[in-house]
C-alpha cells in the first residue's frame, strides 16, 4: 500500500507533465545551449536594417499576427505554392495579398542559419524579429519565450478566421474567442495599428457604398474625416493602390493616439469602429486613453506575448525549416 501510495501522486504528476508539456517546451532562451548566440543576431540584424525601413515594425506585426490565426504561431504563412503539388498557400490568400516583409524573414533566417544551422525555427524568427523591430522603432518591449517549431501545411482555404477590416464586433469576438483571446486582447491588440497603412481597399465601401448602393457612407465614420480621405487619398471605389496612415500624424509613433482617433470616430476600418459599438470594448478604449503610455505598454506586451503562443508547434511536432519559404524535403 505504501509503494501504491507513492506511485499515485508520481502518476498524476507524469500526466500533468504531459497535458503541459507543449507550453512547458515554450521557454525563455530556449536556444541558450543549442545556439546561444539565436537571439542577439535577430537583434543586431533587426537595429541594423529596420531603422532604415521604420513602416516594416507594422507589417512585420501584420504578419506575425496573420500567422498566428491560421494553424498557430508556426510560420505557415511564409510557405510558397507550389507548381508541382498545386496546393495554395496561404500566403496567396485574399488577407495575406498585402503582406510584406518575407523577403526580410529570409534574410534573417539566412544570417540564423549561417551561425547555427538547421536550429532555429522560421516561427520563433518571425515572433523575435517582430519584437526587435517594434522596439527599434520606439515602441513597447515584450518577452518572446522560444521553442516553436515550423509547421508543414498551409492552406489558403484556412484564413477564413483571420480577422478582416470589415469585421463587425461579433465577428471579430467569434475570430479571437477560437485562439483564446478574449475582448481585451482584441482592443489592446488593435492597437499596432497606430504605426500601420493600410490600401484603400481595406475600407473605401464605408466610402462610396456602404449600404451596397454607390454613394452610401458610412455614418459611424466621421463625416469631415471621410471628406478628407475621399479628397485627397482614396479618390474612387476602385483604388487598389493608394496607401493611408491608419493613424495620421503619429504613424511613427507607438502611442495612444489610435484609441483617440477612435473616440472621435475616426478610425479607418470597420474593424476599428467597431471597438466603441460595446459597453466593454469601449470601457477599455477609454481606460487606454485615460491611462498612462507606460501602462498601455505593459498591457499591449502581455496581449503580444499571449498571442505569441497560439496554438505553438513544440518538442517533435512541425519541424525546423532550412528555408522558410519552403518545407524541408
């Protein structure tokens, strides 16, 4: 009795060590012996080039963000289509069309793998890099626990659920409430947008027809900022080009004018709108605004970092990719 005694708790600890082990594998410096010199590369490659293309900070956390929401952190959306397979990925996808700054994920991944080959994940390059480069840049600082693994499928068909700028508050709740996020990681998250652009596309119908019928506006959009925006940037429907700060004036800065902005009701997208339609999305827009830049910092780096481990690929699951472009063969 004394040894199945023993053995009880032993069992119970070996099996909450299994149902934790794929987060328990998710560490700080999880390279610290099988590359320890992964981090201060990213870094130092990030403080040499991004201060020099300051606007990747934002679609560098556009793409970790977009990846994050399809099959989890696990560099899915950086996988090419391939001719001889046929397969889409979801990198062609109708979200991810606008997406930049792969061709800066290889070159990092490049200087990774010349220092420690076949070690570092495309998954924790793309989270590290996204970190370095906001903070370069002036904004906030978040850990970054590593041990990610690279996944093997991407689909286009799956970024159904990644949240669009044409969203309304139920549908962005739907989308966040699947990856664990709640509401307050919505406006908190939602607020990179304060260093973002965006194409006139993402939100020229709350422009021209927003009922379906041409001419229509949106009447939740401030009337003297859509006379500005059908003025001087997005000058028809059809404008797939033209390029707008999502937070005018400030788009270099990592501050609390987006929650301003959107108080005023002169946030760009639907999506942003949509944060004051609700009691409590609008309590946190508030708080933020009414709040210290030190304390929406810490808010925003504990919502990064619980993004950060959606659904993460660990211990021998995925695999760690030569090329992020590219499963290995």
């Amino acid at each position: 009795m004394a040894t199945l005694g023993y053995l009880c708790p032993l069992i119970l600890m070996c099996i909450l060590g299994l149902l934790g082990s794929n987060d328990a594998q998710l560490q700080p410096n999880f390279y610290a012996k099988s590359c320890p010199k992964a981090e201060k590369t990213i870094q130092d490659y990030v403080q040499n080039h991004i201060p020099n293309a300051p606007s990747l900070a934002a679609a560098l956390i556009r793409m970790h963000f977009h990846d994050c929401f399809v099959r989890g952190c696990d560099a899915s959306v950086l996988l090419n289509s391939t001719s001889s397979t046929g397969s889409q990925t979801e990198k062609v996808a109708i979200p991810n069309q606008t997406l930049r700054g792969f061709d800066f994920i290889d070159a990092v991944k490049k200087v990774v793998e010349a220092e420690c080959p076949g070690v570092v994940s495309c998954a924790d390059i793309v989270a590290l890099v996204t970190r370095d480069s906001v903070v370069v840049t002036g904004g906030p600082y978040w850990n970054v626990p590593t041990g990610r693994r690279d996944g093997r499928i991407s689909d286009a068909s799956e970024t159904t659920d990644i949240p669009a700028p044409f969203n309304n508050l139920s549908s962005l709740q739907s989308s966040f409430a699947k990856k664990g996020l709640d509401l307050k990681d919505l406006v908190l998250l939602s607020g990179a947008h304060t260093i973002g652009i965006s194409h006139c596309s993402s939100f020229s119908t709350r422009l021209y027809n927003f009922t379906g019928t041409f001419g229509t506006q949106d009447p939740s959009l401030d009337s003297e900022y859509a006379a500005n925006l059908k003025a001087k940037k997005c000058k028809s429907l059809n404008d797939n080009t033209t390029k707008v700060e999502m937070d005018p004036g400030s788009i270099r800065t990592f501050d609390l004018s987006y929650y301003k902005l959107l108080l005023k009701r002169r946030g760009l997208f639907q999506s942003d709108a949509a944060l004051t339609t609700s009691t409590t999305t609008k309590s946190y827009v508030n708080q933020l605004v009414e709040g210290s830049l030190k304390e929406f910092y810490t808010e925003f780096a504990q919502a990064m970092e619980k993004m950060g481990r959606i659904e993460v690929k660990t211990g021998s699951a995925g695999e760690i990719r030569k090329h992020c472009a590219a499963v290995n063969s």
